[in-house]
C-alpha cells in the first residue's frame, strides 16, 4: 500500500519553480529599471542638445516610459515637427494618464495645431489639477477664441484669482475683446476688490484713459500707500496731472495753484512721485539738506552746496505745480548766497509739464548776496495743465562748467496776476 504524501514533501515540490518564478520577476524588474534609468539619461541629453536621434534612442529603451515620448515630443516640437510631437505626446498621456501636465502640454500643441480636441485635453487637465491656474487659463484663451466669452472668462477669473500674477494679462485680454470699454472689461475681468481696482486703474492710465482710472480709484475701500504711490507716478508720467493731484491729496497735498511746502517747513526729506519737492539722483556734487541757521523766515530753509557739480542741464530739484491755462503769473522766492564761483549760475525755472522742453520764464542768475527776495513772470500756454518750478543753471560758455559754493532757498510763491 503506497503511503499518502505529506504536505511537507508538496511544499518541497513548488519550492524550486516559485523561487524560480520571483527570481524571473526580479531579473525583469531589475532589466526595465536599468533600461528605464538609461533612457532617462540619454532623455536628459536629448532635451539639453535637441538631439532627435537620442530623443528617439530614449524611448526605444523604454517604450513604456511616459517621459521618454514627452521628452521626445519637446525634441521634436523645437525641431518644427509639430505633429510628430502631438503623437509622441499622445502616446505619453496613455501610458500616465493622470498626469496633468502631460494632458496640457497636449492640449497646447492640438491648439497650436488647430485640432478642436484640444478642449478634450484641456478638460482632462482642469479635471486633474482644479486649483492649478495654468490649465484653466490655457483652457480659458481656447475657448475664448472660439467666441464663448461668459464661459472664457469664468476660467481665465478663476486662474487670475489663484495666481495673481495674471491679473494685467485677464484685464488686457478683457480690453481688447470688449473693444476698450472699460464696463465691459470691468465686467469680464471681475474687478470686484480693491486690490483689482487699482491694477485696473493702472491700465487704464497707460491707455490714456485717467478719468476712468480716477473711478477705479474712488471706488477703492483701502487702498495702500504704495499702491498709491505707484498709481501716481504713472499718471504723471501719463501727463494726467488733475487726475493725479486728486490721488496725492490722499497722501499730502495743497491747494492747487500753491507750491507745496514752500518755505521748506513741513519737508523731512524729498520725494520722487506726487506735487511735492524732487531732486536730482544723479547730482553728484550738489548735496542738499534743510538748514534751520538763518533762515529768511520761520525755522529753516533749504541748503545747496556745489562741490564741482558740472552739468548744468541737470533739473536739480523741482515740483509739479497746477495753473489755469491761458494765465499770467508771478514766481517769487528768496535766495542767499556764499562763496559762489562758476561760469553757469543757478536760477530758478518754470516750464510747462507736458513738455519740460518749453520755457516759460526764469529768473536772474543767482549770484553772491545775503538774503534777496526774487521773482519773475511767465505767462502759461492754451493747453497748459501744470507747471515744472526747478532749480537749473544757466548755459556756460564752455565745458566742464563746474559750480563751487553754497546756495539758500525760502519762502517759494506762485500768484496769479489779475
């Protein structure tokens, strides 16, 4: 009678083939590992050189690496095969198919392309990575050129407010799509908040629309001191200097038709944006401070000394100044002097804003005296807004031109002559 087998001499039975098995297993993985890893290097090549042969070497040793065909179709894309690289791209989104990017980088190429599928990829990379602001405005602009501006915007407002980087790219696409009303770009963009306010205001003020940019900025709750500033300083070099008082009145400002601090009381330095004093930042040789040692009147005074400063068609210091159009009017201001030695005196100027170029009046040199009480006349132009008032020099007759000594200045006026 045959004795009945154990189950320990069938365990020794399958031992060998399993051990054989894994071990099988573990070879193959150790081989797509090794080839997988190769590929990846030379795919580094392939994408540092733009060689398509390695690019094509690459996905030969790994046929099933999704980044072997992606590095491949961005070898391909630079070499001006387009198509080529949607296939290669294609063949890289089946074998990672949940993987956001590779489905955008399709979707880019299909539009490229002009393939309506590449709202399918678009779609599948939204669906992937919802709060990642690229997909969505990629998907954004491709809809947004087939017409369909509600459901364009809705994504290119959603990446906008997950990057805020987008917000002058959303307000612009908005602009040119709405044939520059800035209703509709209000609309579209969603310029709900303060913060899309003022880059709204901005945008407008470089497209010569400031008194809509003035809406934006009344509109505004809150508003930071350097949001201000930097609105500013674009609508004056916009030439849109009412606009532009009524934002600085926010942060100091005078009456319009006064100098601003012009008996130099109120300044603790100088500025570079607004209606208030600005000097020079490349007046090497000509340092200003505030001087409360004899002042012509109150506590202090401003203070030049010229060390061999020698330029003298440098502004060295001036203000914006609002005047009536079509007005005569009188500067007055005092000045002292000590130890004065240069060809090119300084005076004092005014010239029309919009074009610093045009002169309309200057004083005398300034030359060695105690304090004087000077001033002059000047008639503004027919579409004057505002007024540069500057400390210049006058022309020398040769070059260099240097300037020694110190200079006092008070008590700066403009009136209107009646």
């Amino acid at each position: 009678m045959k004795e009945p087998e154990s189950p320990l001499s069938h365990h020794h039975r399958w031992r060998f083939p399993a051990a054989l098995l894994w071990t099988l297993i573990s070879l193959i993985g150790i081989w797509f590992t090794a080839n997988v890893g190769y590929s990846r290097l030379i795919a580094r090549y392939a994408a540092v050189t733009g060689n398509v042969a390695a690019a094509m070497k690459a996905v030969e040793s790994a046929p099933l690496d999704a980044n072997s065909h992606r590095v491949r179709a961005s070898v391909l894309y630079n070499a001006g095969e387009v198509s080529e690289a949607a296939r290669e791209l294609e063949l890289a989104v089946s074998l990672r198919p949940g993987d956001d990017y590779l489905w955008l980088q399709l979707g880019i190429i299909r539009d490229e392309l002009k393939q309506p599928e590449a709202l399918l990829a678009f779609n599948e990379s939204v669906r992937l990575a919802p709060y990642y602001s690229h997909p969505q405005w990629q998907r954004g602009n491709f809809v947004l050129r087939s017409g369909r501006y509600d459901e364009a915007f809705n994504d290119l407002r959603r990446a906008a407010a997950s990057n805020q980087t987008l917000v002058p790219s959303l307000i612009d696409l908005a602009w040119g799509v709405s044939r520059e009303s800035p209703e509709l770009t209000q609309q579209w963009a969603g310029i709900t908040d303060d913060s899309m306010r003022i880059a709204f205001a901005r945008f407008l003020t470089r497209k010569g629309k400031a008194r809509d940019a003035l809406e934006q900025f009344r509109a505004c709750k809150v508003v930071s001191y350097q949001a201000r500033r930097e609105l500013l300083r674009e609508m004056i070099e916009a030439n849109a200097f009412h606009e532009a008082y009524e934002i600085w009145q926010g942060i100091d400002g005078p009456d319009e038709g006064s100098v601003h601090d012009g008996d130099f009381e109120e300044s603790q330095g100088f500025d570079d944006t607004g209606f208030g004093w600005r000097f020079s930042p490349v007046s090497q040789g000509a340092r200003f401070s505030l001087d409360s040692n004899q002042p012509q009147a109150g506590a202090q005074s401003l203070l030049v000394n010229f060390s061999g400063y020698s330029d003298p068609a440098t502004v060295l210091l001036s203000q914006f100044v609002l005047l009536e159009p079509s007005k005569r009017y009188r500067v007055s201001f005092g000045a002292r002097t000590k130890g004065m030695v240069t060809g090119g005196l300084p005076l004092i100027a005014i010239n029309d804003a919009k074009s610093e170029m045009k002169r309309l009046g200057e004083s005398i040199g300034i030359e060695n005296a105690s304090w004087q009480t000077l001033s002059f006349e000047f008639q503004t132009e027919r579409n004057t807004e505002a007024v540069s008032l500057s400390l210049q020099r006058k022309q020398c007759s040769s070059a260099p031109c240097p300037i020694f000594g110190s200079l006092w200045l008070d008590n700066f006026a403009i009136e209107e002559l009646r």
